[in-house]
C-alpha cells in the first residue's frame, strides 16, 4: 500500500476527538438510561402512570395518548421529571445530544487546521440538530 494511500486511511484529529467525545457521551448515556430504569421499574419514584396502566394505551395515536393521559407535547416532560417514567427521558436526550457536542468541539480544531468548508458544515449540523430537538417548527400536525 502506498503512503498516500495509508495516510488517507488513517482518522484525522477531529475524527478521534469526534469519536472520543462521543464514545464517552453515549456511555453516560447507557448508565443514566439504566440508572432511571431501575428508578422507574423498582419502584423508587412513583410513575405519572402507573406501570400496570401502561397497556391500556398500547394501541392509541399520540395524540390521543397525550389527551387521555393529560401529557402536554414538545418539552413539557422537563417539568415531569419528578416521576420515573418521565425521568427516563433524560437518558434520552443525551444520547440523542451527544453528536451536537461532537460537532462543536471539532469546529475549532477545523478551523486552525483551515478546513472553513468543514467548520461551516459542522456549525450548519450543529443548527440543524438543534431547529429540529426544539420544536420550533412544529410537528407537522397530530
């Protein structure tokens, strides 16, 4: 194999510290998912529904889940978070956040290494992410 060759094989700075970010990110992730978990299935915090309760809305839209459980859309679950089932959200979102941070600490390290287009890509994914976890465009309807 040719050194140009080899070397276009090998990850560049920002991708192990995209990877290291995120192996780390989607760990504390794991133990908070499980943590909660275990709060909500061993009965440590009582649940906004109990876990009996649970089937009966098995076959509902989400809309008619949240009217008939009287469970506001969107972020309102932050507001929940004193119960278990709700709590297991926040496992959740770090998961789901994981790759925003990623993308926000390579923009510098781009930068320096004068990759503007990569930088602005990653600022633009950075956005992107965040318009679409805020809800500000909506739902698109029930």
């Amino acid at each position: 194999m040719t050194e140009s060759i080899r070397q276009s094989l090998e990850a560049g700075p920002e991708q192990l510290l995209y990877a290291k970010i995120l192996e780390k990110g989607m760990y504390f992730g794991l133990v908070v998912l499980l943590v909660t978990y275990l709060i909500y299935v061993l009965g440590i915090m009582s649940p906004y529904l109990p876990l009996r309760e649970v089937p009966n809305y098995w076959g509902l839209s989400v809309h008619d889940y949240l009217v008939k459980t009287d469970i506001q859309p969107g972020w309102a679950w932050i507001g929940m978070l004193g119960h278990a089932d709700f709590l297991n959200f926040v496992g959740v979102v770090i998961l789901s956040a994981v790759s925003i941070f990623c993308f926000l600490a390579i923009v510098p390290l781009l930068i320096r290494n004068g990759d503007r287009t990569y930088a602005v890509l990653a600022i633009t994914e950075v956005v992107i992410l965040c318009t679409a976890a805020s809800g500000l465009l909506g739902t698109g309807g029930h």
